[in-house]
C-alpha cells in the first residue's frame, strides 16, 4: 500500500521538479558566464605549475628550451582529443535517443564546453551535469539523459581501467611498487563501482536510499523534500529501463564504436605527451600511452580540481619505470600539462559560455 502521507507521482509534479533542477544547474553554471569559471581556471592553472615548478625545479628557461613547434603541435591534438569527445556524445545521442535533439555542432559544442566543469572539479565530474541539463532543455527525459552520460563514463571507465592496469603491470615488474599499488587502489573501486551500476540498472529499477525523502524535507522542506526525492526516482527509473532496453546484443555495434573512439581519444592525449617529450628524448608511443593512463588515474583522487598536481607527480613517478629521471624531465611535464589541460581548459570555458547564451 502506498504511503497517504506521500504525494503521487504524476507527470505535472516531475515536470515541475525537472524544470526546477534544471534551472539550478543553468544557475550554477550560468556563473561561468559572469567570471567565476575563468577565476577558478586561472586558480586551477597557474598555483598547481607553480608548486610543480618548485618542486622539479624548473625554470622558464627550460620550458623554453622545449621548442613553439611541439608545443603548438601538441596543443593541437589535445584540442583533437577535445573534438573527439564531442563527436563521441553526439554518436551516443543520435543513437540512443534519436535526430531530433540538436544539430551536430550543438551535441559535439556542448560537449566540448562542459569539459571546462569536469577540468574544474575534483576527480574529472561535473560536466556531466550540464550535459544531463543541456539535454532536458532539448527536450531529453533527465533519465534518458543520465543514460548517455552513464554510457560517456562506462566507456571512459572501461578504456581507461584497462590501460591503467597495463601500466601497472609493466611498472610492478620494474619494481616501482608505490605506483603500480597507487593505480591498483585507485582504479579498482572506480572499475567495480560502475561495472555494478551498470548491472543493477540492468536487472532491476534502482531508487534513491530510504533516507532521502527525509533528509531533504528536514533540510528544505516537505514540498521540496518531496519533490526533489520523486524527481530523482523518476529519473532513476527511467534510466533502468533505457538500460534495459539498449543492453542487448543488437546494441553492440554502438558501444563498440564509442569505445573505439574512446580509445582514439587516449591515443591522442597519449600523443601529446610524446611529441612534447621528444624535444628531450625518444619516447615511443606505448610508453607514452601508458605513461599518461597511469597519470590519469592518479589524477582521479578527489582532492584537486581536474587533477591538478596529481597528474604531473603521477607522470613524474611513473617515468621511473622506464629508467628516466623525473628532474631530467620535469620541463616536459610542465609543457605537456599546459598543452594537453590548460589550452583544452581555456577553449572548453569559451565553448561553454558559448552555449549557454
């Protein structure tokens, strides 16, 4: 029996409450468009170079030294790597939910510009939600918008898991132990997690904690409470049932061309490393690959925004495994970090704005 003291669920309720979340997140993120998202990009950029530069003891000098042509070359591929993003979102869009959303350059635009949120914020999230947020204003149900950017991060997962352990094993069996135990920790509940959503979702319809209702009536009210907690229900439900719907055989072809062109976007940001450290060394691509997997996934502990300074000792740790003095090459990791983050950081904050107008 239903509890009287709780309120149906009609369409107009969740309609409502869907219009109110996505007002918000246009709130928050309307911000970006006043300033604060070009302060927390400048803060985000320049302190964690800083630290780094102090630490590796690099001067200007020597990130000079690396040359304007592979820096600029390798801008150039992380902007690729940024492209690729966009034209993997649009795929999943289009197949998932259909034409009629949006035109290509507003999918792949949209994309682009809500990775300035996930650069911005601790562990790579937050973009998400713009795009679940761009979605419903096109007119997507917010629980097939959680579908497609659940499907972006199992993609991201599976591909970036897998390299993640290829480097931990060549570094275990190069005896760098603090790293290959530090991608092993890290990786391994971010892998399960999603690979456990992803089944559930599957075989049963999940909603939000008991606790939940009256958390958030204690905290904003019955009404809120009320409305907030049915709206997330909702949208849960309605993202197990596309689940539901798109886990079959006949949906493989989809998903292996989003992991491909996932793949394709770790061997560019893999590039960008390699052709910035070629100014100093011959570095050849899987090293570079798995160089910049183990980088990444250090880089996912929530503790900085876009994994700033995490990143750049992971890569420094790393480079042990192959014999290589993190010192020797701390003006490469500065040049590569500013080429393959902070350009892609200051385009995505243009193309956001860009969006949101």
């Amino acid at each position: 029996m239903p509890d009287p003291a709780v309120p149906s669920m009609n369409t107009a309720y969740i309609r409502r409450g869907q219009r109110a979340n996505y007002l918000i997140l246009l709130t928050v993120y309307g911000n970006v468009r006043k300033g604060l998202g070009r302060v927390i990009a400048i803060i985000a950029s320049i302190v964690p170079l800083i630290l780094i530069s102090l630490f590796l003891h690099v001067g200007v000098e020597d990130i000079l030294s690396i040359g304007l042509f592979p820096f600029i070359v390798s801008c150039l591929i992380a902007l690729a790597k940024l492209f690729i993003q966009g034209l993997r979102f649009h795929y999943y869009v289009r197949s998932f939910i259909g034409d009629g959303v949006a035109k290509m350059s507003s999918n792949v635009q949209i994309r682009m510009g809500s990775e300035f949120v996930t650069l911005t914020t601790p562990a790579y999230t937050g973009g998400e939600w713009v795009r679940v947020a761009w979605l419903y204003k096109n007119g997507v149900h917010s629980g097939k918008g959680l579908w497609i950017i659940t499907i972006e991060i199992i993609s991201d997962v599976l591909v970036g898991s897998t390299l993640a352990y290829i480097a931990m094993i060549i570094a275990f069996g190069a005896h760098n132990y603090v790293v290959s135990t530090a991608i092993l920790v890290i990786t391994t509940p971010v892998f399960v997690s999603y690979l456990i959503l992803l089944t559930l979702s599957a075989k049963k319809t999940l909603q939000m904690p008991r606790f939940t209702r009256p958390l958030l009536t204690r905290l904003f009210g019955i009404e809120k409470g009320e409305r907030w907690t049915n709206v997330m229900n909702d949208s849960l439900r309605v993202l197990c049932e596309t689940s539901r719907m798109y886990l079959k055989r006949s949906s493989l072809r989809i998903f292996a061309v989003g992991l491909a062109l996932t793949f394709v976007g770790a061997a560019l940001h893999a590039l960008t490393f390699m052709i910035v450290a070629s100014a100093k060394a011959s570095i050849g691509f899987f090293e570079s690959l798995v160089m910049v997997a183990a980088a990444i996934s250090i880089g996912t502990i929530p503790i900085s925004p876009g994994g700033s300074g995490l990143t750049e000792l992971g890569i420094a740790y790393y480079l042990n495994t192959f014999n290589i003095d993190p010192a020797a090459f701390g003006d490469v990791i500065i040049v590569w970090r500013i080429a393959s983050y902070h350009v892609p950081l200051f385009v995505s904050w243009a193309l956001l704005v860009r969006s949101l107008r």
